[in-house]
C-alpha cells in the first residue's frame, strides 16, 4: 500500500520554548490510541485511512546539502540548527515506534540516514521494541513516556504492558544507552511516584501536565467527563492547563523524592521551568547539544526574570533566520524573523517565552 508523504523534518513552533527544536516524525497519526491524546486518527480501524509517512529522500538530501556539500542558507533556521548540531527530537507528534513501523521501518529508514552524518537524536516513544533499528548509543538517546504504571488499557488502549517497557529499559541500560522517563502527561490520581521508583536507574526524570484541548470536543469531554478531571481546575494557557498551584501541589512529592535522592529532573511546563535543575528540559543527560535559548535554559543560567538583551545574546547568530511560517500569531505580530519573534513577544505575559509567563508560588485554597 502507498501512503502520502509529508515533511518530516522540521523547526518546532515551541523554539522560544524548547532546547530540541529539530522535530522529526516518521508518520503522522499513531496507533497507540490514548484516550487524552488529541492527535488525529486515535481509532484505529480508521488508522490506515489517515497515516502519512516521512519524505526520508527529502532528509537525505539536506543532509547531504548541508554536511557534504557544505551548501547552508544563512536564513534557513532549520539549516542553520542542523548545521550546528543541534540533537533533534524524534516523536514529537506520533510514536517512531508504533505498530506500523515493523513493517514499513520508516523510523529505521531516517536513523540510518542520521548515521551516515553522525546526527543525534533523542527518541520518545511509549513502546516495547525498537523494530531492529539500528540506534547506536554513541548518537542516540531514549525518553520513554509513562503516565502510569498500572496498564490502564483504558486510558492507554494500544500501549504495551508496562512489563515489557520496562523490559526494554533494562535492555537499553544494559546496553549502554542514556535512558530518560517522561511522566507525559501527568494525570492526578494516575500519575504516581511509583513510575519514579519502577524506573529509579533512569537518567532523567520530565513532569509535564495533562493538556486539554478546547477546540477538540472528544479530548476536552474525555478528561472532563471519563477521567474525572474538574473544569474549575483549569484555565485557559492557548491550551488548557491545570491551574498552577494546583499542579504544583501534586508535583512536590515527586520534586521533594527527585531533591532528597539527587536525582535529575525537569518540569515541563512552560509556566514552571525554573523548578527543574537541568539547562535542557528533556535532561542534559539526554541530550548532545541543545539551543541553550529556550526558558529552560535562560531560567538556569539568569534566573526567573532574564531579560529581552540576555535572551537575544542568547539566540545569537540565528536572530535573522526566518521564522515567519512556524507560529501562527507571527504572521499577526509581523514577525518575520527570529529577532522579531522575541523582540514583538517577549513582554507580553500571555507569551512562554516571556519571564512573566513563569509561575510564582502564592498561597492559595490548595495548600
């Protein structure tokens, strides 16, 4: 069967915000089915119907414009990450692992590519196996997404038991990977510090909340109606997010364990980057080079309150790389580079990247 293809390497519109912002995704839809996911094609009798696959020809030949013939536009943001080395992140938006790679080894396809010029890439993924990928642990890294370790098919129809994920971490371990768990999303009464003490060898732990969709009827009424989540305990962040203190409460447990244990960690969650104590939210363990201007990184290096000169020392030469198609309010504030993005954005509360978007504990009628 042929499938349409898409490009699948791109510049994430989260490049204010995050250290990794080279995605790469070898389809498009997944099979894995969870029920808080808001991606497309969630029913998998539907999944062949909506899959889309990686152009890796399309991969190959920038590779090999930019690392063999030395060809980089000096505007091109995506070129100009690659050329510095930037680690990409593989399944941002669906597993690389699903199902459907046993057979059509479009992952395996694009980690051979990244190979040939000695790319790196960290990989998200909730499976089991790795479909005899050639993932070499010099270049590659692992976080593997877990919300809970009690096989709740009915959040997590198609996802593998959590014995055979943990499995494949001691496999990976053994095998001389650096190993991450992302707690993604973090669901109360779900998510528990049991996930930390199942997987305590790993090498970075991630918190990030559970995020309702208010455009996508079928998430929003699913988390608010099956999983039980109260509406009254969110508000409106473009997505919706659990009120800050609210996830705060729920998340000391896990900062008090990570703290008493020295064990490193992050959160997530663009309102409370500075409570982790990595540079790169996805574990500077994990990761061979990151942007270092994200929050993440600009908290860890000036504080909750950097400013706009500091974030712009710190974008540096890729300040007047284009960037006017990777968010859609760019093209309404008039943004049509780097600079711009920060410069137009940057005091505005409502903004991630602004240090004002940053959550500062008050008491409240959680504590």
């Amino acid at each position: 069967m042929k499938y349409e293809k898409f490009e699948g390497l791109n510049v994430s519109s989260k490049y204010g915000i995050c250290g990794l912002p080279i995605r790469v995704d070898s389809y498009k839809t997944c099979s894995f089915g969870c029920r808080y996911c808001f991606a497309n094609g969630r029913k998998v009798m539907e999944f062949e119907k909506t899959l889309l696959v990686a152009n890796t020809a399309a991969i190959e030949r920038r590779l090999d414009r930019i690392f063999t013939k030395g060809d980089v536009q000096p505007d091109n943001f995506l070129d100009r990450l690659i050329q510095d080395r930037i680690t990409w992140h593989f399944g941002g938006m669906s597993d690389p692992f699903q199902p459907c790679n046993a057979e059509l080894k479009v992952t395996n396809e694009i980690i051979d590519i990244a190979n040939r010029y000695d790319v790196t890439m960290l990989f998200s993924t909730k499976s089991d196996t790795l479909h005899d990928a050639n993932v070499r642990p010099d270049l590659h890294t692992f976080q593997l997404s877990v919300s809970n370790v009690y096989d709740r098919t009915d959040i997590e129809p198609n996802v593998p038991p959590i014995a055979n994920r943990l499995r494949l971490f001691n496999e990976l371990k053994r095998g001389g990977y650096k190993v991450g768990i992302r707690i993604q999303p973090f669901i109360p009464n779900v998510s528990t510090l049991d996930i930390v003490k199942m997987f305590e060898g790993a090498d970075h732990f991630i918190i990030e909340g559970l995020k309702v969709i208010p455009q996508e009827g079928e998430q929003k009424d699913y988390c608010f109606g099956e999983l039980g989540e109260n509406p009254k305990h969110y508000t409106q962040m473009g997505l919706m997010n659990m009120l800050p203190e609210k996830r705060l409460m729920l998340y000391q447990p896990f900062i008090d364990y990570f703290k008493e244990h020295g064990t490193s960690y992050s959160i997530s969650d663009n309102d409370m980057r500075y409570l982790g104590n990595n540079r790169c939210c996805c574990g500077d363990a994990l990761v061979s080079k990151a942007s270092g201007f994200d929050t993440t990184a600009l908290c860890m290096k000036y504080g909750k309150h950097w400013t706009l000169k500091q974030a712009l020392d710190e974008v540096g030469d890729y300040q007047q790389c284009k960037a006017c198609d990777l968010v859609a309010s760019n093209r309404v504030y008039g943004c049509r580079t780097v600079e711009d993005f920060y410069r137009k954005r940057f005091c505005e509360q409502s903004a991630p990247l602004s240090p004002r978007y940053q959550y500062i504990r008050q008491p409240s009628l959680f504590d």
